[in-house]
C-alpha cells in the first residue's frame, strides 16, 4: 500500500486498464526501478517509508503546485484563488528575444488573485507571500484560450520526403523536390498542405538508421535533405569541375533507385553532398548571409553549440558516444560549419513554407515531431539530466503487438521537465515552429503520459508515468499561438479517458484513419460520414500501413505472410481481412460511390472522406500513383526495407516527381479531392444549362 501512495506521488501507474472493465497490475520490480529513475529510492519498506513521508511532507509545506496554467479569458488558477486576500504576487515575466520584461507585483484583494490588466502570455515565474509571511513559487503559464483555428476545410498530401525524388535530387527526395511538390499541387489542384515525415537530425552509422522517428536531434534539422544547386553559394564556388564531378555522382544514386530497383541509400547520398557543402563553404558569403548566419547563431545559442559539437564528434569518432575519448572536443571551424550546415537547413525549411504560402496553400508544411531521440544522439547528450535514460518509451501489450513495443528512446523526466519550466519542450517547439505551417506531434498522447520500460525489462512489463498533461499543453498552445501555426495530434491508439477531449478544447486537431473508424459503442460498423469529428486529419492511410491499393488487394497480408509475421493462420486473415474491405466496399456502394475497379476504389474511399466534416482531408501521395508497397512494415527490421523505397507505380516501379505530376491517375484522383473539398456552386441567379 505505501508503495502504490508513494507511486501515486510521482506519476507512477501501478496498475492500467487497457480496455474497459480490464485491470493489469504492473510488476512491483517495474514500479521500484521507474521511482528509481525518477530519484526516488524505493528497493525496501524501509526506503519506501521514508520517501512517502519525504513526499507528503513536501507537498503538505508547498503553497503552490509546481507548475500552474492560466488559459486566457478563464477563471484564475485554483491554488491563486486560494490564496488569502492582501498576498503579495510577484511575477518574473519570461525573457523575450534576450531581454527580461519588468517584474509585475501585486496584492490579491476581492476581485481575485490577478491584476486587473490581465497577464500577458509566457512562461513566468511568480513568488507569493502570505500575511502570515510564508513563501511559495511557481512556474506559471499563461496560454491562449486554443491554438490557431484550422481552415473549414483544406485537403493536401501526405510524403515521406526521402520517397520523393525528382530529375534533380540526388538519390533520395531533397527540400527542392518538397517545394516544387508544393507549387504543383497548390496550383494545380488547390491543396492546402503537404505533410511530411520527421526531417530531425539523424544520428550517423555505417549504416545510419533510416528511420525519421528515431533521431539524433529533434530540435535540429538534417542537412542531408539540403538541394545543394539552390544554394547562393554553388554558382559562386570557384571549383566547378568538383561540384560537376559530385552532380553526377548523385545523378547516378538517382540512377540506380529509379532505374535499377536499389534501395534509397542515405549514406551514400551525404557523403556526396558533405563533399560539396565543405567546397560551399570556402566560398565568401554576400554581407546579408553572414549576417544573417550569425543571427541564427546568436539565436541558437548554446543548443546550437552543444549539437554543433556532438555532429563533429560523431563525425570524427563514430556516433556511439561511449567510444570517444574522454577529452574529446570540437575546434572553432568544426563547430562554426557544423552550425553553418543547420542554417543552410533551417533556410531552406523556411523557403518552402514561404513559397507554399505563396502558391496559394492555406496551411502550407505540415512538419511532423518524432515522440523522442535515440538515446546516443545530440538532444540527450546535450542535457543527459533531463531524461530517464534508464528506460525507453513504448506501448503496451494489444491486440497488434501482443508483447508491447519498445521504440528505443529514453522519455524526458516530468519532474525534471517542470523544475526548468518546460524549457527543453519551449526551445523544441520553437525550433520547429519556425518552419511549419502545422505540426503533427506523433503520438500525442505523450502529453499526457508515457509507457515506460526500465532497461532490461519486456516492453510488457513497463507501466505508465504520468506528466502534467495541462501544462504540456498550454506550452503547446502557446508557441503554436506565437508561430501562428495549427497543431495535428496523431492520437490513434490507447488513448487514455479524456485525452481527446482536452486537445480538442485547445484546438489540437486528432487523426482520423479511415479503416479504424467504426462504431466501436454500437456494434462496430463502419462510423457513417456524419459522425466523424471535425476537428480532425483525416486519411486512408499513414506510412505505418499498407496503400490504399494494397490494403484493397489483400496484398499487405501476402507481404506479412511471406515475411512470416502472421500469428494466425494465414487463411484466416486474409478471410477477416477480405471481410473488412468488402464492409467498406459495401457502406461506399450504398453511398452512390463508384468502386468498380482498383483506382475507382480508391478514389471512392477518399471520396468519402469527403463527405465527413473532417478539416483537414489528406491524400497519402503513394496512393495517387497506385503503390503498393508500405514505407514502413512495423515488426521487421533487416526482413523489410523500412524507410528506404521510393514512391512506386502498382508494378513497382519507381516514379519521379515529374511523372508523378503528368500522371493521369494522379491527376484524376487529386482533381476529384478537390471537387469534393470544395464543390463548385453556381452564383445567385445563374441558370442551369
């Protein structure tokens, strides 16, 4: 009993449910190693005694939580309204852009606990005193009342940004390839956004892991994705032989995945574009440029440096940080072209967002937050403090994954995260923000809570620890406000009672995938158009499962069961899977949809994603093109080349952007979404003909 009080202190579930009326306990060796990892020691009764009254005493001696939220426009915190009337308030306005607001003080009286001017936004810190002369702080976060407001409706695509390779890129989808995917599908069939995968810093191996979601650096973005040619630099560098020499060389890994069936190979494509970056960089910067890279400098500050450093240390020693020497550190150059390349980067980013916005986009980039980093890379060596790195993130046991998930990445510590005021998730947002018109946070729920797996432990015997889901929010909200950018939550899943009702009261949208939407309350059928939320994106598909082409053929069994990942008898699935898509087939017939063929098929399912109130409606671009091979096959490692194909026809074989753009199956599918997203009306008056 006292354990499970001493748990309850520190967010630390002891038991779950995941799913109604079902109780799991959590392994008391679980709860004693997570409270381990959070500081608290919790190995015998003797320890637990004396942390649980360690914990009561605290919390009874505190005047004020840690963290406090104050949403605009609502009533005061409750702790503040508590507070005796004639309490002094003293609050530290948060710095803005390097300089500190005045202190703001004062009394509280009859008329409540704030000053009669309001607080403005931030990130604060205020002190109290009592007329009796007792003390308290705390972190308080004043937020707007929600995040931007998305549009009625807009309708865009989905990319994995690799997938995307042009006549230009070299070997792998480039930010060129991203923005000129932009222009076209703005101009050309009225799109609103283009969503793509994670473009966070990648941790570097031989070879490096191509998965978007495991990074080594959320903050920062990778320069792997740079189009060298569209640098101001490349036409001024004096050794055009050398960059020549470099473009064909790229135009020979673009060569061999369009054209000879090889894997995206990420390495490869870096190791030409550092060659060519290293001889930009010896060329003299216009005023302007230097100017503005030391802006960037002077505002990335010391987490520039610190991941900065970490990139050239990785480069010269190897990406595994136990294997460098002790007194390893990076020169001036190293540290000043490694901050060079994340401005080239972020620049690049920025222009296109700008020119998506300016070829009409309502949104513009949809940029996509990984839920953590690797344990190795730039973020947590940066502040090894601020994570538990005795664990990983996952997700316990389900109906998909019957022994749990571990995604190998440590979770940020909730006392920690409170004890800077959020400062780590701040300068995360911030860093994103600067370039996305939205941002998708993957698994959302994150917020809220986390499974936790001590090391050494099954992914099933974790448990979960909660943070403080409402100030995680509203720092959210917050800098969401400040960018002017809308907020995707991708909330599929175990979503804990609740959850989904608090982000959509801020205005963070959910995901809406059209296969997993059923009436699960009333019998499981297929949920009818009308009943889907609003505030939502909504799909047919994600890159964590099979096309749309795929998923209509059977053909993601097939590919299961060869690979030897069915836990089933194999006719079984493929009979409950057939089951399911004819369930869709047959709810889209009754609406009038033409599913007479594959691409009809499709064009009908996102025809009735249409006909929901959904928001935000987006087309996985793969499916545009019929392909049917999934970007990423969850389970598999070496079996599957995750994260590592190109976007592909339905026999398999590789498309360029500009094939994709002339494709009459594109065409058709994307003229008939923007039909559906924005039907033409005739004016007042007009006679029918």
């Amino acid at each position: 009993m006292d354990l499970a009080r001493l748990a309850a202190h520190h967010g630390v579930a002891t038991s779950y449910h995941p799913s109604e009326g079902v109780t799991v306990q959590v392994p008391e060796r679980t709860v004693v190693a997570v409270l381990g990892l959070l500081g608290v020691e919790a190995g015998t009764p003797r320890e637990v005694g004396a942390a649980l009254a360690r914990a009561e005493r605290e919390a009874a001696e505190r005047l004020l939580p840690v963290t406090l939220v104050h949403w605009a426009g609502a009533e005061p915190p409750a702790a503040l309204a508590a507070l005796p009337p004639g309490t002094e308030v003293r609050l530290v306005p948060e710095a803005q852009e390097g300089t500190a607001g005045e202190p703001l003080v004062w009394e509280t009286g009859p008329r409540g606990p704030l000053p009669a001017a309001g607080l403005p936004l931030g990130v604060h810190r205020i002190t109290v005193t009592r007329p009796d002369g007792r003390t308290g702080a705390a972190t308080l976060i004043v937020a707007p009342d929600r995040a931007p407001a998305a549009p009625e409706r807009a309708h865009g695509l989905l990319v994995q940004l690799y997938s995307l390779l042009s006549e230009d890129s070299w070997g792998m989808g480039d930010l060129g390839d991203l923005a000129r995917l932009a222009r076209w599908a703005a101009r050309t069939h009225g799109a609103g956004f283009v969503q793509v995968n994670p473009l966070h810093a990648a941790v570097p191996g031989t070879p490096t892991d191509p998965s978007p979601y495991r990074p080594s650096s959320r903050r920062f973005p990778d320069p792997v994705h740079l189009r060298i040619e569209d640098l101001p630099e490349y036409a001024a560098c004096p050794d055009q032989v050398a960059l020549a020499e470099l473009a064909a060389r790229g135009a020979g890994l673009r060569h061999l995945v369009l054209e000879k069936d090889a894997l995206i190979d990420r390495d490869a494509v870096w190791a030409l574009k550092r060659a060519a970056l290293e001889l930009l960089y010896a060329v003299p910067r216009e005023a302007d440029r230097e100017a503005a890279l030391e802006r960037f400098r002077a505002e990335g500050g010391p987490a520039l440096a610190r991941h900065a450093e970490w990139c050239a240390l990785a480069e010269r020693y190897g990406a595994d940080p136990a294997a460098w020497p002790a007194d390893a550190s990076a020169g001036p150059a190293e540290l000043a072209f490694h901050g060079w390349l994340a401005w080239l980067t972020d620049a690049q980013l920025s222009a296109a967002q700008r020119g998506a916005r300016e070829a009409g986009m309502s949104v513009g980039i949809v940029h996509d937050l990984a839920v953590g980093a690797h344990p190795e890379g730039a973020d947590v060596r940066a502040a090894p403090g601020t994570y538990a790195t005795g664990a990983c993130v996952g997700a316990p046991p389900d109906a998909f994954n019957a022994r749990g998930q571990d995604w190998g990445l440590p979770p940020w510590r909730p006392d920690r995260l409170a004890a800077s005021g959020y400062a780590p998730l701040r300068d995360l947002l911030r860093g994103v923000f600067r370039y996305a018109g939205a941002l998708r946070i993957d698994h959302v729920m994150g917020l809220f809570r986390l499974w936790w797996i001590p090391r050494d432990t099954p992914p099933a015997e974790g448990t979960y620890v909660s943070y403080d889901g409402e100030a995680m929010l509203a720092v959210l909200v917050l800098e969401a406000h400040r960018a002017g950018a809308l907020v995707v939550g991708e909330d599929l899943g175990t979503v804990e009672p609740g959850v989904r009702e608090a982000l959509a009261r801020r205005g963070v949208l959910g995901t809406s995938v059209l296969w997993f939407e059923r009436d699960w309350a009333g019998g499981a059928a297929p949920l009818a158009p009308a009943h889907w939320r609003a505030d939502c994106l909504a799909t047919a598909t994600t890159h964590d499962l099979p096309p749309t082409a795929a998923k209509l053929a059977g053909a993601h069994v097939e590919l299961r069961d060869r690979l030897g990942l069915l836990t089933r008898p194999a006719e079984l699935e493929r009979a409950e899977d057939a089951a399911d898509t004819q369930e869709w087939l047959a709810v889209l017939d009754r609406l009038g949809l033409d599913t007479k063929g594959e691409e009809a098929a499709v064009r009908a399912l996102y025809g009735f994603l249409l006909r929901t109130p959904a928001r935000l409606v987006g087309v996985w671009l793969p499916d545009a093109v019929g392909d049917r091979r999934p970007q990423n096959l969850p389970g598999t490692w070496d079996q599957y080349p995750n994260w590592r194909l190109p976007v592909a026809d339905g026999s398999g074989r590789p498309l360029t952007l500009e094939r994709i753009a002339a494709s009459p199956r594109a065409n058709a599918l994307l003229s008939a979404v923007r039909e559906g997203a924005h039907p033409r009306t005739a004016p007042p008056g007009a006679r029918a003909v």
